[in-house]
C-alpha cells in the first residue's frame, strides 16, 4: 500500500511537472469518453424517440392490406380486394379483435371561404379514432347515423384548421372538398409528426361512404386498408390468425393458394425499428470506441517519452535501492492517473453536451448511469493496458547504462 501512495504521488508530481503534456493527454482520453458516453444516450434517446412514435400508432394494431396473388407461376395483375364487409366479418367472428376500421384515402384541395389548402382526406369508420388514439379536441365526432346515410360532415386536423380558419372556431363551418360541401363537426388534438416524417394534424377525416360517394368514388365497399385492434398485445398473434382464417374463407382461397391479403403487426414494426436502432448504437458505440483507442496510443506514446526523458531519474532511483516493481507501478500509475482523470473529465464533459442537446432537439436524453460506469472502467483499463509497455520498459532499465544518459 506504500508502495502505491508514492506511486501515486510521484505520478501527480511529474504531471504538474509536465502540464501541457499531461493535458494533450488528458484530452484524447477525454474526448474518447466524452464520444462514447453522447454516443450511448444517442443511441438510447433514439431507440426511446423511435419506440414512443411506434406506441402512437397503436403496440396492438394489426394492418391488412390486399397483394397480387400468384396465377399459374406468374404474378396477376389485380391485387386482392378487401372490403367493408370483411372488417365487419372481422369484427363480429374473431374474438381476439376488439375492433375494425376501414381506411381510403387520398389528396385533395379543401377550400373555406377565400382561403384553400392541400391535405390528405381520409374516410374512415368510427372505430379508426380509437384504434388510433385520435381524440376530439373541439366539437365531436360524426354518429353511425352519419356513416349510414352517407352525411357530409368531417372532423379537421389542428393544421388544416388553422389554414382554413385561423383562430376562428371551425365547428359549425363549412368546407369544400372537392365539389362538395362539408359540415366541421370537430377538430383533434395536435399529434405531431408521425415515426415516417407525416404531419398528423395536416388531414381531414370524414365517413368511409361519404369518402366514397363524393370525393373518390370506388367499387362498392372496398377499402384500402383494414386496421384491426387485438383485445391485448399478448392476444396480437392470435388475432392475426384469426383474421387470416376468416379472409381466406370469405375468399374462398384454396388451402394450397396465396392469400390475396397480407396482415402485418405492429409488433413487426417495433421489432424492426428495435433491430434498426440496435444496430446503429453498435456502430455508433464502436466509433466511440476507436476514438478510445487512439486515445490510449496517445497514452502509450507521451508515456514512452517519459520514459525516454527520465531515464537518468529512473538510473538515479534503480542505484539507490528501488526496485523494478517501485519502478513498474510508478509509470503504471502516472498512466492510469492520466486516463481516469481523462475519463472523468469527458464524462462531465458528455454529461453537459447530453443534458443540453436534449433540451435543444426535445429529445428523451440524459446521461445513463451505466454508460458513465463504462466509461471510467475503461479509461482506467485504457490506463493500465497502454501504459504497462512504457512502465515495464522503465522498470527494465539497467542502472548503469541509464546513469550514463545525459
């Protein structure tokens, strides 16, 4: 114990010695750290960003959509039909599912008054806003009533609202799709932009048949999409057997032919964002790393220098009685020393540069205890892994020979 104490001491006393060189070295180390702790609570502030957007679509949500199916070895021309039909069958036969929406859509010009705006125009069912977490902020939704006889009405997104109708109250009011007129009867709440860059609140929603008869017209009942809820997420896969099974029997699909529908869940998404985001840190991680290891070449590299300059003190100490290992723990020391310091420095460092692009970007960022644990490990294993060949080169010094150095 002894032993090291003086170690310890020596190695600060030819630090202060050596100040700018001990900073030029602190600072590889430092920004190695610095790297490797940002670079972790990148990777998770991103997994956590990406994995929220992801919830916002629904952890319970399974997509259906129509495909080509294949006739006689060659891809068909037309894809499979779904229908409304389909989702009531859905609805009503698969007990898994707590409920179907059925979804068209496209891009329209929405005029009020002297005012017009581009927006994507969806027709739904009522059941589309709960599966998709969509709530009424002003006003409130279209009855069934409405979706049976087909009633012009439509809620409006927050930014095709303020576009028509800027502080006004759009409830009540009426706007023009496409040639026909369309009573507001409510407005969502603001979500932001979507995990693929769409703005949520610029759209317009109105019911499917409403959609259908007036805006774009289609063959009777078919939709583009059918998105079912599962009763859970632990039901989710039973869910999606269930609905395969009731298609392809509304189908009349053969046991040995491909389904003309496929159903996707929203587990597929998050297991792939979670791939994707895995993957990344990784890489990020290992860059980080290598900034590391330069930082330890650059260790290794000011503390043969050392070595090189000292060799007359190491002589002088080797002839009065020290020993090869006073003189190994010395070095090793004064190298560990430099790279936790480093470390520490470039956790404080990284801690800072974290805490403040989070609140910049509003991103969910902050330093991860772990990564900080990391990190000073490793600059002090940087330390003792780089600095044992000067350490040992100095302690291997023969005192006569050092003695003579000038």
């Amino acid at each position: 114990m002894t032993v090291f104490l003086s170690a310890v001491v020596t190695a600060f006393s030819a630090l202060a010695r050596n100040k700018l060189r001990a900073v030029l070295t602190l600072l590889g180390i430092l920004i190695g750290t610095a790297a490797f702790v940002i670079v972790w609570a990148l990777g998770s502030g991103a997994s956590s960003f990406i994995g929220g957007k992801v919830s916002d679509l629904g952890s319970n949500i399974l997509y259906v959509f129509p495909q080509p199916v294949q006739a006689s070895g060659a891809r068909a021309r037309s894809v499979g039909r779904l229908t409304e039909n389909d989702g009531k069958a859905i609805a009503r036969e698969a007990v898994s599912v707590a409920g179907v929406a059925s979804f068209l859509n496209t891009m329209s010009q929405v005029v009020a008054g002297d005012k017009n705006t581009q927006t994507a125009v969806y027709g739904v069912n009522l059941p589309y806003f709960w599966i998709r977490k969509f709530e009424i902020e002003k006003g409130s939704l279209w009855t069934e009533t409405d979706e049976n006889v087909k009633t012009k009405v439509c809620i409006l997104g927050p930014t095709v609202a303020t576009a028509l109708f800027g502080n006004q109250d759009p409830v009540g009011r009426v706007v023009r799709v496409g040639r026909a007129p369309y009573r507001v009867v409510g407005v969502t709440k603001a979500r932001g932009t979507s995990l693929f860059g769409e703005d949520q609140d610029d759209r317009i929603f109105m019911p499917i048949g409403s959609f259908r008869a007036r805006v774009m017209p289609t063959s009777p009942g078919r939709v583009d999409m059918l998105m079912a809820a599962s009763t859970s997420e632990d039901t989710t896969a039973r869910a999606s057997r269930q609905i395969e099974g009731i298609l392809r029997q509304r189908h009349r699909i053969r046991a040995s032919s491909d389904s003309d529908f496929k159903v996707n869940s929203q587990a597929d998404l998050q297991d792939a964002q979670k791939n994707i985001t895995d993957t990344l840190s990784k890489l990020l991680i290992g860059v980080a790393a290598v900034s590391l290891l330069v930082g330890g070449i650059g260790v290794m590299n000011i503390m043969l220098v050392s070595v090189a300059e000292r060799t007359r003190e190491i002589g002088i100490r080797l002839s009065i009685g020290a020993r090869e290992r006073d003189i190994l723990v010395q070095f090793l020391v004064e190298a560990t020393v430099l790279s936790l310091l480093g470390g520490i420095l470039g956790m404080m460092v990284g801690s800072g540069l974290i805490v403040f692009a989070g609140f910049v970007l509003s991103w969910p960022m902050k330093p991860d205890g772990l990564a900080l644990v990391f990190g000073a490990a490793v600059s002090g294993l940087i330390g003792v892994t780089f600095g044992y060949l000067p350490a040992r080169r100095a302690a291997k010094l023969d005192p006569i020979e050092a003695l003579r150095v000038e």
